[in-house]
C-alpha cells in the first residue's frame, strides 16, 4: 500500500444533480489566462486578454472587469477547485469573450423604447417628493427617443403619453415593428430605504435559475420565445450595465437575470433598466433633477453605441 500518494487530482469536468461543470483551470486555459490559487474568501482570480474575472465559491456573483454579475448557477467549491456550469459558460462567458462563435450576428438600426408603467399604474412612487415611476421614465424615454433619432437609429416608443400599457402589449409592439433591440426604463422601490443604485435585467436562460430565486423550479424548465437570444442579452446586458453604472455613479447592483413578462416572448435582445431608487431620498433626489434625467438619457444612448461597436467588431471577425 502507498502513503502520502493520494493528493488529489483536479478533474476538467464534474457532473452533480445531472449538471455538467468545468474547472477554473479549463477555462483559464482556453482563454490563455493566468489563475490564481483559491484565497481565504473563496476567490479565484482569472486575468488575461479581456481583463479580470474574480468566481467565489458557493456564489453566482462573478465580478468581470470589477461589474458585478449573476450567473444562473452557483460556483462549485470541490476538493479545493472551482468549477463552473457549462450552461453558464455558453450562455455568459462565451458570448462576452467569443462573440463570434454566436454568428450570426445581430446589427441595430430600428430600437423600442419602453417608459415603464402608465395610466393607473404608477408604479414606484416618492409621495414625499411628488415623484411617480410612470413620470419619470417616459420623461427620460422621450429625451433619448431624441438623441438617438440624432445618430440615425430609427425609434419606437411603446407609449408616448401617459396612458396604461398591459406587458404583453409591449413585446407585441416590438415583434410587430421587427425591432433590433427592446430597452424598458424603470426605477426601483424597496422597503428598505437605505437600498440605492442600478440594476439591469435580462431574460434567464432555460435551465437556469433567475437571480431573485433561491433554488430551481419548475418554471426554469421552460424555454421561452427570447431564449434564442441569450448570447445576444448577455452581450447587450453586459454592456449597457456597464455603461450607467460609470455614468451614473450609483451602487452597481448587479447585471441580473429574470423572466419578467416584457423580455419573455421578443425576437431581438431586450434589457430591462432599473436605473436608481425612488424610496431612498438622497436618490430620488437626484432622479428628479433634469440634469440627472438627461444624464441617464444619454447614458442609455451610449450604451447602444457601445453595444452596436461590439456588433460590428464581431461582424467583421466572422467576415474574416
Ligand atoms: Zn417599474
């Protein structure tokens, strides 16, 4: 019998309740990258040609380039290395870090701008500052209607005055208008009203769990209309997320994943922006301002250009 033999072997691949998971280190290999050793808190570093990655074992959060992310599955802590769901390889880290392999590639001329709520429906409000959620999107929604009519792209608004909109209404306005790409506006309200900063939303994919839920069901199952655009969310999600966080200097809350009703059933990448909080009072605050409005107007119009640069780079890698 042999003693001392038995370090453990660290596997490319594992499988648990039926899902298939990588190691760190075959990530880091496929992506020439340098891998740290696991630290005290859990954290394996990635760092090479498209910058920083920090996974923590036992969490979905990924922090890449320093935004904070969630995948759709938890990192894996086993005999001392991390592993990674293939799902949320394929459906995040390839599409941020190999575009390409998701051919073909969207492009971005016709947009459909969504004010959030309307009519009765008001949404979040701040009572003691007179603020209401349906208010303040569609007065941002129609100064970036603006904006980006002005760089040429063509623009839909799912509603241009105050009047109620169900949600299925509104995906029905984007696939009828063959549109490119969907952004809803909304602003956010909590109980606890120390809660402040911007969070950005895209469609969970099929198999994954959403970030608000603490464990798969049955609903995860399904695969809906927009899924055939995961690669395409992630892509645009990322971008934009990134964009009004450097813009508007909030907390990052995170690029997050749901299955909310207006991202279900389209047929181009559409984000849902919770861009600041209505109860926090230095916040909303700040969001009633015009200057505030009109920075967050022009935030957005730079993330489509931002994402429709991602775009075209990646139409001329595949060209090539
Ligand atoms: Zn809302």
């Amino acid at each position: 019998m042999l003693i001392g033999c038995s370090a453990i072997q660290e596997v490319s691949s594992i499988r648990v309740d039926g899902r298939e998971y990588l190691s760190l280190r075959a990530i880091s290999e496929r992506y020439g990258s340098e891998i740290s050793n696991l630290s005290n808190e859990g954290k394996v570093f990635l760092k090479g040609s498209f910058g920083e990655m920090i996974f923590t074992a036992e969490s979905r959060e990924l922090q890449l380039n320093g935004l904070r992310v969630f995948m759709g599955d938890v990192v894996l802590l086993n005999e001392g290395f991390l592993y990674i769901s293939k799902l949320d390889i394929q459906k995040f880290i390839q599409p941020l870090l190999e575009p390409a392999l998701f051919a073909p590639v969207p492009g971005v001329n016709k947009i459909v701008l969504d004010a959030g709520h309307g009519g009765y429906d008001m949404g979040a409000q701040n009572k003691e500052l007179g603020l209401n959620e349906k208010d303040l999107t569609l007065e941002v929604i129609r100064y970036l209607k603006l904006l980006l009519e002005k760089k040429g792209y063509t623009v839909v608004l799912t509603r241009s005055e105050d009047r109620y909109l169900g949600l299925d209404e509104r995906a029905e306005i984007v696939r009828n208008e063959k549109a490119d790409l969907f952004l809803s506006l909304h602003f956010n309200a909590a109980t606890n009203q120390k809660a402040t900063g911007t969070e950005t939303y895209i469609l969970t994919p099929q198999l994954q769990q959403s970030t608000g839920d603490s464990e798969m069901s049955e609903k995860d199952t399904v695969e809906l209309v927009g899924n055939q655009l995961d690669p395409w969310n992630a892509i645009a999600g990322f971008y934009f997320h990134r964009q009004l966080v450097y813009d508007l200097k909030g907390t990052d809350r995170g690029l997050k994943r749901a299955r909310f009703v207006v991202l279900r059933n389209l047929n181009c990448p559409g984000l849902l922006i919770e861009a600041a909080f209505l109860s926090n009072r230095e916040e909303a605050n700040r969001v009633k301002t015009v200057a505030f409005q009109k920075r967050l107007a022009h935030s957005m119009a730079t993330g489509v250009e931002v994402y429709q640069r991602m775009l075209k780079r990646t139409q001329n890698e595949v060209a090539q």
